[in-house]
C-alpha cells in the first residue's frame, strides 16, 4: 500500500433518540447510507426514548406548566438517555425542531466533522427548556414547514451528512459537491436516445463542443435559480455576462 494516497480514517458514530426510531430504519438500509456503514465510515444506533423512562407506566411526556394544548417531552428521560450514550464526554448533540436554524450544505458538511452525533427528535410540542439548555449543542429545522416529529429531519440530516462523508461517492462527485453546485440550482440533464417522442435534446449538447456545453449549463443553472430561487441569486455577485443572459431571458430588467 506504500505510496497510495489514502482517505483519512474519519469515523463517525450517530445515536438517534426519538419515540418512533423505527422511522430510520428502511433507509439506513439503503443506498449509499447503506454503503457508508458497510465500509465502517459511519454507525447509526437507534434508540428509544421510552428505554429510558422511569416511572411504572413508561411517561415520556407530560402536561406544560401554565396550561395551553399539547403535551412536552419529559427530561428526566432525556438526561438519562444522553447521558448514557455519552460517556466518551465528545458528542455534539442536536436537537431535531422546527424552531431550530435551518439546515444547510454548509452547516451538513460542518456536522460531518464530528466524530460523535447524539440526534434528539422532538415531538408533540418539544422538548421541556432545561433539556435545551443543558444538553443541546444545535437546534435544527430542515424548513419552514410543520412535521409531526423529528425523525424524519435527522433521516434527512443523516443522509446529507452520509453522503459527505470521506468515501462515500466516487471522485467525480466530491469534486462536483465542492465547485458552484453550492451556488446555483443544478442546470437540465439529457440521456440517450437523442429525440424522444418529438422532444430533442439540446444540440449543444450533442456537440462535443466542450466549452460551449459548459457556457450553456452556466447560463441554464443561472436561468433556472432566477426563477425557482432568486433568494439565492441575491446572495451572488453577478457579472456583466450573467446580467446579459438574465436580460436576454427576460428574468430582469
Ligand atoms: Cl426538525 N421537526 C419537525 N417536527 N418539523 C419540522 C422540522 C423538524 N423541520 C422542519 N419541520
């Protein structure tokens, strides 16, 4: 092996903490989340919250103080359990809310540098405000929208930080994730066969004109964020040039 570059050894271990894990469970299983924890990059451990209820009749939750609808997750549970998962004193825990800082590429591919994660997901109306204090690291809401829990948020979390991890894709694409990809929406995809049904595939694209094809998925991936995302747009400083393909699409003025 001498003289081979090699991937660096990083590994990481996920521990999911939820009433209804059991959510995670076809998807680990599949793809490249599959692939990761096959070659030893990543260990996701489900666990139940209930596991760690004290009480006879196994509470989770319990009425807020002050009145008002729904019920609270509990912290004597959530202590316990963290607290156990925790012993090597190094994990990062984030606490899956809708009332968290959204989830980003960035923030995923900050998050894949821990080598400990203890995901906590939250249900009914969250989790009792000691747990957030004392415990959580990161509060995370993968967007503006309402789920009824937030195992379906850590699945997602899990998945952009699994694919990001060392190994996980090929060279091609970890080259890709790096360049604008993080910028721009993604610019149109064709496959054979060349005209289908009365629909041709753009014939710069059959070209082999390589910087041409290049030029048109600029301005493609340019038109298609101005329209779907302009929020992202703004963030940018636009050329000359991407003004002029903006103008000539009539995407401004
Ligand atoms: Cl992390 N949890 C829930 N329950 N709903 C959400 C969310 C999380 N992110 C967006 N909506």
């Amino acid at each position: 092996m001498s003289g081979v570059a090699r991937e660096p050894e990083l590994k990481m271990k996920i521990d999911v903490l939820a009433l209804f894990p059991e959510i995670l469970t076809p998807a680990l299983k599949t793809g490249i989340l599959k692939r990761v924890q096959d070659a030893d990059k990543l260990t996701v451990n489900l666990h139940n919250l209930r596991d760690w209820a004290t009480d006879k009749h196994k509470s989770v939750d319990d009425y807020p103080y002050g009145g008002g609808a729904g019920m609270i997750l509990k912290p004597e549970p959530i202590f316990a359990a963290v607290t156990a998962l925790n012993t090597e004193r190094t994990a990062h825990v984030v606490y899956l809310t809708p009332q968290g800082v959204p989830l980003t590429q960035t923030l995923a591919e900050s998050l894949s540098l821990e080598s400990h994660l203890i995901l906590l997901c939250g249900r009914y109306k969250g989790v009792d405000e000691r747990v957030r204090h004392q415990l959580v690291a990161t509060e995370l809401s993968i967007g503006d929208y309402v789920l009824s829990g937030g195992e379906i948020a850590a699945l997602v979390l899990i998945d952009a930080i699994g694919r990001v991890l060392p190994g996980a894709l090929g060279d091609y694409e970890s080259a890709h994730v790096d360049s604008f990809s993080h910028d721009l929406l993604d610019h149109p995809h064709y496959t054979r066969p060349a005209e289908f049904e009365g629909m041709d595939v753009p014939e710069v694209l059959l070209s082999g004109r390589h910087e041409d094809i290049e030029e048109w998925r600029y301005a493609e991936a340019l038109k298609r964020t101005a329209m779907y995302r302009p929020d992202l747009l703004q963030k940018l400083e636009l050329s000359e040039e991407d003004i002029a393909i903006l103008k000539t699409a009539g995407l401004v003025d």
